[in-house]
C-alpha cells in the first residue's frame, strides 16, 4: 500500500527490472527499520536488564534502512528536496553507522579485545566527526565516500588481525552457538561489503547488493542479542529468587518479637536498603528481669553483608554465659568473627540491662553511641565506651559504663543509616536532630516514638517520594522503669 502510494505521485517511466530492485530495497529498509524499532522498545520496556546490545542493535539497524530509504527513487522524488540534500543526508548515516556496530561488538568483546575496541571506537569516533564536518564545509562527497571506502576496507582487513593478536596464546575455547551465528552472518556481510567497496573505488563492475548481506547478518545479530536478552532476563530471575530466599533466611535470623518485661517497653524497627541487608538486632534473655540487646553493622551491603550478620547470630547465641558484661561478649564476638573474612568489618554495641538493681551496663565496638533521655534532665545525653570495630583484630580489648537508670528513662540503640541519611541538599539528618526528637516526643511510646522517627527520617530523605534509602536503618527503643516500682 505504501509502495502503490508513492508510485501513483510519480509520473515518470521506469524500467520493470529497476522497479523489482527499487520494491526489494524498499522491503528490505522497511524490514530494517522495524527490526531497529523493537529492539528499542524492547530495551526501554526491559530497562531493569540494562541489555545495550538492544540499543546498539536497533540503531544500526534503523540507521542503515533509512539511509537505505533514502536512497530510493521513489521516495527522493515523492519529497520536495534537492538532490543535494539527498546526497548529503547519505553522507551522514554513512560517516556515523559504523559506530553503532562497533559499540556492539564492544559489549561481546572482553579483555584485550575490548580494548581494541575501545580504541577504535574512540578513532572511529573521531573520523565520523571529521567526515561530517567535511561534508559541511565544502569537500566533495564524493571524496569522503572514496576515503571511507578505503576506512572500512582497512577496519575489515584490521580486525582479524587484532582478534588473533588479542587471543594470543591463551587454549583455544569452543565457540558457542551465539558466536558462530554471528560470524557466519558477519562472513555473508562481509562479502557483500568488500564486494560495494570495490564497486565504489570502480576496480569491479555490477549491482550493488550490499543491503542484502545487510539483511542476513542483522538477521544473525538479532538472534544473538535476542538470545542474550532472554540469558539476562532469565539470570535476573534467578537472582531475584535467590535474593528473596535469602531475605527470608535473613527475616528468619532476626527476633520474631521482642522480649516481654514487666517495668520494661522495648521496641524494635528494620529497615533494610535492599532485600538482604548488614544490619542485625538480637536478645539475649536470662530471666524474667534480665536481658542483653545487641545492635551491629556490617560494613557494605547485600549478600556477603548479610552472610556475616548470620554468622554474627551464631556467634552472640555462644554469649549467654558473659551476657552480664558487655565487655566480655563484644571480646567473645571479635575473636569468633576475626579470621573468616577480609574485607568487611563490624560495628556493634551491646546493652545489658537489670531491672531489678536498676542498671544499664553498656560497651561498643566502634559504633554510634546509645543516647540517652533521662526524666530528670533536659536534652538527649550521649553514652559512648567504644573499643576497635569486630572482625579485625583478634587481641582488641573492651571496656564497659554503668549508668544507673530512673523511672521514665529512655535509650534508642541504632546503627548509623539512621543519622546519616541525606535530604536532597546533601545535608545529613545528624545525631543532633536525633536527640531533639527524642526530647521533643517524650510522651510517645517506644513503639510510637520508633514509627515516628522512622517517618521524620523518611521525609527527610524523601523515601516517602520515591527517593532511594542509601543504607540500611536498624533502631531499638528501650522505655525503663525499675522492676520493683512494677510489683
């Protein structure tokens, strides 16, 4: 229909044999353009598999059915423009189609080979610029055509070489299916490439047929990236479904409920950046008046963070015994931990409370300091004995504080994604503001006061807008009255 539409605004004669070829160039542009068409919309419907090759792919394949469009008679005479426009609009795609393939192969390629790539991009790039500006400032097309004929020819000659050079001496790998569709595709254009260069510098005589080795090699290049799609897609849900098992491994780590005590309210948040997270929060209960209440952070984020806050468990479930001297379960957690990884630390601090003498003993590991209200002062007060992080020394030592504690007293543990996290001026929501809305909400509950700020942390930060949290959050609200005060 399309066809039938520009011929019938064509009043001139045409040869039946030219006409076949103009209606088989058409065909194929149109093919082209529509393969370069959803290979983009697929990538922008698909953005989380971040698969360029769609990109690149649709690309060189839309810019080389234009450029083939273009270069049809009916279409150049069904359009009211000169032909020297036509033959500039040519020019262009044919400076700038090059770099969309080679941005392709750039994404197959690895190690020394996307070196090699990376370099002649950056020529490439450099050369599509300078044949452009050429072409606008006077020189003659027909020069630039003369002088890519012979740019190509030396990419094509170029290649193979670096692709052997690159190997080296490394065993030789067997291809996969992907690899030889592509170099079988890439052989047939390569033919038909070789065969319109020599036709354009005049050394052979015929009909240019270049679009067709065109077509069976996008062909081949859009099985290979369909099949690298689909292997990406296919990967990322694997790895969702591992993430998910893994977060539920990791919710299963974590207290199912705080502990219960008469005189004491205690409340506990999680909040995680992603589906497995650092943080960890636990309780170590000997009776009806006596708990420990550990908080830690493993440096870094995702899996091999929240493998370490399991093995960190594991390792405070072997406290029970020093539960009553903080000092002694940090030393017993640094020497279980130090030794199993490298590159990661902890941060931990660890509360012990005695409802019946009234005591709060405390000890941390590099960690934020427990703040503390008290109902007899104004203004949130900072409680900090901090020794070495856990993991990396295995000698680190420990000290302990008592404070004793009031009727009314409040202390929130927390690891430090909750100070830290930042507006859209980049400006900290800080251990300041913190303390002042602890003073500032002292008739809330522990529970209350922890969904509170949780909030005001998430507007800070604009979690609520959609704005990405940066670290994991974990705070523990603890609400004292002595044991005996509540017979």
């Amino acid at each position: 229909m399309l066809l039938a539409l520009l011929l019938s605004q064509i009043q001139v004669n045409v040869n039946p044999g030219e006409l076949r070829w103009e209606l088989l160039k058409l065909s194929v542009a149109i093919v082209l353009i529509s393969l370069g068409a959803i290979a983009l919309a697929f990538f922008f419907s698909r953005r989380k598999a971040q698969e360029l090759t769609l990109v690149y792919f649709g690309l060189f394949a839309m810019l080389y059915g234009v450029r083939l469009l273009g270069a049809l008679q009916t279409i150049r005479l069904s359009l009211p423009f000169s032909p020297a426009f036509w033959l500039q609009f040519n020019w262009i795609i044919t400076a700038v189609i090059i770099l969309p393939f080679e941005l392709f192969l750039y994404q197959l390629a690895n190690g020394a080979m996307k070196k090699f790539l990376f370099w002649l991009i950056t020529v490439q790039s450099l050369l599509s610029l300078a044949g452009v500006l050429g072409g606008f400032f006077g020189i003659k097309i027909e020069r630039l055509y003369t002088a890519n004929n012979l740019e190509v020819l030396a990419t094509l000659a170029l290649a193979p070489v670096a692709y052997a050079l690159t190997r080296g001496a490394r065993p030789r790998q067997p291809w996969t299916r992907e690899i030889r569709v592509f170099v079988a595709g890439f052989a047939v254009w390569l033919l038909s490439v070789l065969y319109a260069n020599l036709l354009g510098l005049g050394v052979l005589r015929g009909r240019d047929v270049e679009y067709l080795g065109f077509l069976v090699f996008v062909c081949c290049l859009g099985y290979v990236t369909a099949s690298r799609s689909f292997a990406r897609e296919e990967l990322l849900v694997t790895i969702h479904k591992e993430l998910e098992i893994a977060r539920q491994i990791q919710a299963s780590t974590l207290p199912r409920e705080v502990p219960r005590f008469a005189g004491l309210d205690i409340a506990a948040r999680y909040v995680p950046m992603s589906a497995v997270a650092g943080d960890f929060y636990d309780f170590l209960v000997l009776d009806e008046h006596r708990v420990g209440l550990l908080v830690a952070d493993v440096t870094g984020h995702g899996v091999p963070a929240a493998l370490i806050a399991s093995m960190l468990k594991v390792a405070f479930a072997g406290q029970l015994e020093n539960a009553e001297e903080p000092a002694r379960v940090l030393a017993g957690l640094n020497r279980a931990l130090c030794g199993k990884f490298e590159e990661h630390f902890v941060t931990a601090v660890y509360v012990f409370l005695d409802l019946h003498q009234g005591v709060m003993r405390y000890a941390g590991a590099g960690h934020p300091p427990v703040l503390l209200v008290s109902s007899s002062t104004a203004g949130a007060r900072r409680v900090e004995e901090n020794g070495l992080m856990l993991g990396l020394f295995p000698e680190a030592a420990y000290a302990s504080a008592e404070i004793v504690l009031q009727p009314g007293d409040r202390c929130l543990l927390y690891t430090d994604g909750l100070f830290e996290a930042m507006n859209a001026a980049r400006e900290e929501f800080g251990k300041a503001r913190v303390g002042q809305f602890l003073e500032a909400h002292r008739a809330l509950s522990a529970p209350g006061l922890a969904g509170a700020l949780l909030e005001e942390v998430s507007r800070w930060s604009g979690h609520a807008a959609g704005h990405r949290q940066e670290d994991d959050i974990t705070l523990v609200v603890v609400d004292f009255q002595p044991f005996a005060a509540s017979q």
